[in-house]
C-alpha cells in the first residue's frame, strides 16, 4: 500500500532559531516530490520530521490519514536512504540489505526473495557476497538504496542520496531512481540541491528557501512560471537574466525600458501591477544572436563563448555594462569581443516585484 503524505502547519525550533514554521503540503500517493532548495533552507529537517528523526514542534504529519508525528520511526512504514551509506563494515552486502528485515522476523524464504529483487533492480547482484569496505562509493549507495528496498515501505525518503557519487555515476543512478519509482508503486520524497535531479526525477517540486516554501508545481511549471525571484534565479542553468528596467505601456501591456535605453514589448498586462521598481527576467533561450538588427531588441557584446555542443551559451554585455546571457547554435560562429544584435522575446518575459513575486504574460510558459 502506498502513501498519501499530509504535512499541516508543521514547524520547527532549536532554541530561538526557526528553521522551519507553518509549512503545509500535500503529497499524494505513488507520487514523487523533491524538496529542492539551498543548503540551510530546512529541506532535510522536513525529510527527517517525516521519518521521525527530528521532533514535530508545531501542526502535525499524517499518513494515509493516520497520524504519524507522535509514533516512533520503526512504526511509520517509511523506509529512508541516507547521503551516508550507514552499512555495517563487518557485513556482507546481502547481510546488510537483510539485517532491517530479519530483526522484525520476516521469513528467511521472503527475505531471499526480496534482497535478490532488489539487487536485480540495482545491478548489484555480484556484488551480494562482498563487504562495503570491497566497493565503490557509488555500489555502497545502491546496496543503501537496496536495503530500503527491501522493507518495502509505503514511502521512500531520500536524502541527497547521490552527491557523494562522481559525475558519471551520479547520472546513471538517476536514471536508475527514475526507472525505479515506476518498478516500485510507492511514494517517493527526495531531498537535492540539484536542479537537474529535481527536473528529472520530480513529478512535483517543491522549491524551499529559508524563508520556506517559494512554490510547488511540476519541473516545467517551475521553470517556465517561476513565482518569485528567488524560484526564477534558482532553478535554470544558466540562471536566468534579470535587468532593472522601466514601465511603460502599450495596448494595454507592459512596454519595458530596459538598461542602455532598448525596449522590449512583453505579453505582461499593465493593469494591476502595484506601483515601485521591477526587474525584468527572461532565460537565456529566450535571448537570441539575429542577423539583422532591424529586428533585433539590442545589441551586446561578447565577453565569454561557452561551447555546450547542442547550444552556445554567449556572455555579453550590454552598452551601459549591464550582463546578459544569450543561446546561439551548437555550430556558432560568434567570437569573444564580437557585437552581437539580440533579439529579446517579450512574450517569455517575466517581471518581479519589489517584494519579489513575479508577473507573468501569457506566453511565459511558452519553451
């Protein structure tokens, strides 16, 4: 049976330190959600409040309607990977991935079939015989991801379980937890501050700062309809550019002025928007090298050529000395120090507040 996770009003405090306060979710069951956020912002500390290794403060946690916060962790059908591997030295792999399931006196016969399941879904049947201090740190992770396997709990929690891995690895293993969650039917909650695990893994994220939770939605609603300024700089590589600018209006939509004296049409309705400063954001993808610059918005020039294969990142700078990132082909032919027209998409812009929320026109969610 999987789980459906509810999180109401839940806080938490270390003397007079608030780490986390009135934090609210919904998670439902067979879903995965990853708490994407910056290091401090309270994401593993909500991770362990729900595996009942930090107390609850304040509101309370509930699985499948039953609440959980006052049970100890042994009792809440959650099985946790941790960015340690926590294996015993002295233990065999299959001893390792037995051990939980063997202390609550599940049959020998089970308890077989499961760690030979779970080490066929991980590729780690060869190594069942060996001891951890015999393996490499991405074969120790995967016997930890097996060992949570094998209880075959409602929910699994996982806590940057890949950033002790290297480059190659760390890619194989996510797609390994991506075809996993649709091999195992269970709930899935992982904690990174890894943007690509979120996009790619996620069926929601929810992106968390210190001062709580920015926003949740699905990874293309994230990126393209950032709710704030901190969710539009967070996620996206490069981040995303922003520009102080001034408002102006035409047809009824924002007609943005913008560092060195441009303008740039956007699909962000004028009516409404409380008066004060703004900034402009718009994604790199949406800021393009145009041959003719009687198309184009304006014009920067290259400072740095980043060479990405199916794309061309171009750092560029424009008259004033304002910075502005623009995508070219994988082929591109710019060069540093070379000026360059840019074309701007107003119907991908977004604008953010002073308070930091964004404004979005139609066209934003638009890839």
């Amino acid at each position: 049976m999987s789980a459906a996770i509810e999180i109401a009003k839940v806080a938490k405090r270390y003397g007079d330190r608030t780490i986390l306060e009135d934090i609210s979710l919904d998670i439902r069951a067979n879903e995965f959600v990853v708490f994407l956020g910056p290091s401090g912002c309270g994401k593993s500390t909500l991770l362990r409040m729900i595996a009942g290794l930090e107390s609850v403060d304040a509101g309370t946690i509930s699985i499948n309607g039953e609440r959980i916060d006052p049970l100890p962790p042994g009792r809440r059908g959650i099985a946790m990977v941790f960015q340690s591997y926590a294996l015993y030295p002295q233990m065999t792999v299959a001893e390792n991935m037995a051990f939980g399931l063997r202390n609550i006196g599940v049959a020998p016969h089970v308890v077989s079939a499961r760690i030979a399941e779970a080490a066929r879904i991980l590729e780690i049947d060869h190594l069942l015989a060996r001891k951890p201090g015999q393996l490499s740190g991405g074969q120790r992770q995967r016997v930890a991801i097996g060992r949570a396997i094998v209880k075959e709990p409602k929910a699994f929690l996982f806590d940057e379980p890949l950033s002790n891995l290297d480059a190659a690895l760390r890619v194989r293993t996510r797609v390994e937890l991506a075809q996993l969650r649709h091999r195992v039917k269970a709930t899935m909650i992982l904690v990174t501050h890894d943007q690509i695990e979120a996009m790619t893994l996620a069926d929601r994220i929810v992106v968390m700062s210190p001062r709580g939770i920015e926003q949740i939605g699905a990874p293309m609603e994230i990126y393209t309809r950032p709710a704030s300024r901190f969710v539009a700089t967070f996620v996206g590589a490069p981040t995303m550019n922003l520009l102080p600018v001034r408002l102006g209006e035409r047809d009824g939509f924002v007609r943005a002025g913008l560092p060195d004296g441009a303008t740039l049409q956007t699909a962000i309705r004028a009516g409404g928007l409380p008066a004060g400063n703004y900034v402009l954001g718009i994604r790199a993808e949406a800021v393009r090298p145009c041959a003719a610059t009687a198309t184009a918005t304006t014009t920067g020039r290259v400072e740095v050529v980043e060479r990405l294969g199916d794309r061309t990142l171009l750092y560029t700078r424009l008259v004033d000395g304002t910075p502005i990132v623009a995508e070219d082909a994988g082929g591109s032919r710019v060069a540093i120090g070379e000026a360059v027209a840019l074309a701007l998409d107003g119907a991908r812009a977004h604008l953010f507040d002073e308070t930091g929320r964004a404004h979005h026109g139609e066209g934003a969610g638009d890839v």
